[in-house]
C-alpha cells in the first residue's frame, strides 16, 4: 500500500512539474509573440520575420525604394514610403498584399502617424513639404512648407506637436498640428535625420548625422539643452553619424545608430552621457523594439542584416539576413 501511495505522489509531483514547464514555455512563447517587419530599398521589398525564431517568414515586393514604414490600423496595416513611386503603398498585414495607395508628395522618405490613426504625416524630400493624408478617405488633406529636404518626423505623445527635421537648412520645425502650421524652427547641427519625443512630452531628440550630435530640445522653451556627442576608440570622427533614435517607455535610456560606425549608442537621460557602444552590422540606420522592451532591431545599410540585440545584457546576439540596402523596421505585437 505504502508503494502504491509512493508511487501516486511520485506522479503527482511529476504531473506538477510537467505543468509548470508547460505552463513557463507557454508564458515565454507569448511573451516572443510578435513579427518584425524590414524595408530594403534596393531590392524593393518587406522582408516578415518572425520575433521569436528570427526566421524570414516571407519577402513582399513593394514600390521602388521602400524606407520609412509604419504600423496602422490596429496593427492591421503597414504604411510604405515608396520613395522612387512618389507615394504611399498600404500593405495588409494578414494577407501580405498591398491594397491601395495613399497621395504624397515626391520622394516620401518618413511618415508618422497621429495617435488617432487617421492622419498620416509624410515627409517629402524633393518639394520641401509635410503632406497631411486623411487614410480614411484617402485624400490629401494638406501641404505644409518646412525646410529644404524634410526628413524626420517625430510626433508628440498627445498628438499636439510634430517635429520635423530639414538636412539641408539644418532646423527642427515644430508644427502645430491644430493649426496645422510651423510655430518654431530650431537649429541643430548639420543634416538631422530623425526626430523623437521622450514619452512625457518635454523632449524632443534630433540626430544630426554629418555633424555627429544629438541636440536634446527641450519642448516648453525651444532651448538646445544639451548636444550628445560620441566618440569611438579606433573610430574616425567623420564615421559616426548618428540617424535613428529610440528611447525607452521608462525614460531611463536612449539608443542611437551610429550609421558607419557599425554601433548603438546607448545613451542615460538623466547624465546625457553615452553609457556604452554594441557592435551591430554595418551601417546601422533606424531602430525598434520588441514589445517588451526586451530586445532590440537595427537596420544594417550595408552588411544587409538585422542585427538583435538582448537589452538585458547590452549585446549583439544574432544576426538576421535581409533584402539588399535594409532601411526602416517596425514590429507588431
């Protein structure tokens, strides 16, 4: 009897254990459940991957020269800048086809969409325009004249301010978007690239990428408060050129691509100080993380890879093969 009672607690716990392995891998799985979406430029496509085994689930062929992309309608949608097409291409996410396209200017290079998800906000390098895009009704709303080759758009949490970078007048434009009009233009140093908000509206982070800074503005004064510069043993000065900016939900760091240096930047809000680089692919450009903050996606130009790097321990791990000339990256929970 003795045995027999053994034997059942043996069970017993065996079935409890197999339980809660069960139950961790499933909680571990969920926690990866997300895709990871790279445009590439020169081959035209968006490469899928998948965020937890990092495997190419497909390649989309899209317009000529895809960059700037971003997540719309619930998460149902993708917005394509198809620069060399003059305009906007919106890809289903679930059959992987594009549907229609949306009115932009020449030359869309990044676009960002309001916290509504109905505006759509595009850059337009070749006529020095922001283009307002009503995605419901698929029209054009509105113009707005910023400077000479518009680029960043970077957009404030509640959806009041969006900040545009010039490279060539070298200004971070805030435009109302009630009035829908430039109430202030700042100077940063030569070529800004992308623009972000940190997540309680009082900063907004401008990359410069030929004058090597990033000008930290603060939102309330206009005022330049601090210019981040970086230096990398073993790294001419005029190889870093700081482009894509993310800043994490906790407000406590910054990451910064580095373009031809080949790193992340990773940057601590309080000091502004560069706490450390990570050796990502060549020619690092734009940014993203997972969900969970817990890893991070970077756009390598050159060597045509995604890096990932574990956030947790501040490391590159992997390296993911994408289309030729990788540009934007976003991910869908």
């Amino acid at each position: 009897m003795r045995a027999f009672f053994s034997r059942r607690s043996r069970i017993g716990r065996y079935s409890a254990a197999t339980l809660f392995i069960a139950c961790w891998l499933s909680v571990s799985t969920g926690a990866h459940a997300y895709t990871i979406y790279v445009s590439s430029e020169k081959d035209n496509t968006i490469t899928v991957v998948d965020g937890e085994t990092y495997q190419v689930l497909k390649t989309v062929t899209v317009g000529e020269r895809p960059r700037g992309i971003a997540l719309g309608e619930e998460n149902k949608v993708l917005y394509v800048c198809t620069s060399d097409a003059d305009h906007i291409e919106v890809l289903d996410l679930e059959t992987l086809k594009v549907t229609h396209t949306l009115p932009s200017g020449p030359d869309p290079e990044l676009l960002v969409l309001g916290p509504e998800e109905r505006m759509l906000y595009v850059a337009n390098e070749d006529d020095n325009m922001v283009t307002v895009i009503d995605t419901q009704t698929r029209e054009k709303v509105v113009e707005i004249q910023v400077g000479v080759e518009p680029e960043g758009m970077g957009i404030s949490p509640d959806g009041n301010w969006l900040v545009n970078t010039s490279e060539t007048t070298n200004m971070a434009h805030f435009i109302n978007l009630k009035t829908r009009q430039v109430e202030d233009s700042v100077l940063v140093d030569q070529r800004p690239r992308v623009a972000q908000f940190t997540n309680d509206g009082r900063q907004v982070w401008v990359s410069s990428e030929i004058g090597g800074t990033v000008s930290v503005i603060d939102v309330a004064s206009r005022k330049v408060l601090k210019k981040i510069s970086f230096q990398i043993p073993g790294i001419r000065k005029e190889s870093i050129q700081p482009v894509g900016i993310k800043l994490s939900k906790d407000g406590e760091r910054a990451f910064v691509a580095l373009g031809p240096a080949a790193r992340v930047a990773v940057v601590d809000t309080a000091s502004l100080e560069v706490q450390k680089y990570l050796l990502v692919g060549q020619r690092v450009w734009n940014l993203a993380f997972s969900p969970d903050e817990r890893w991070m996606f970077t756009t390598n130009g050159v060597s045509n890879d995604m890096s990932v790097i574990d956030l947790e321990r501040l490391r590159t791990v992997k390296s993911v093969q994408v289309g030729r000339m990788p540009w934007g990256v976003v991910v869908r929970p």
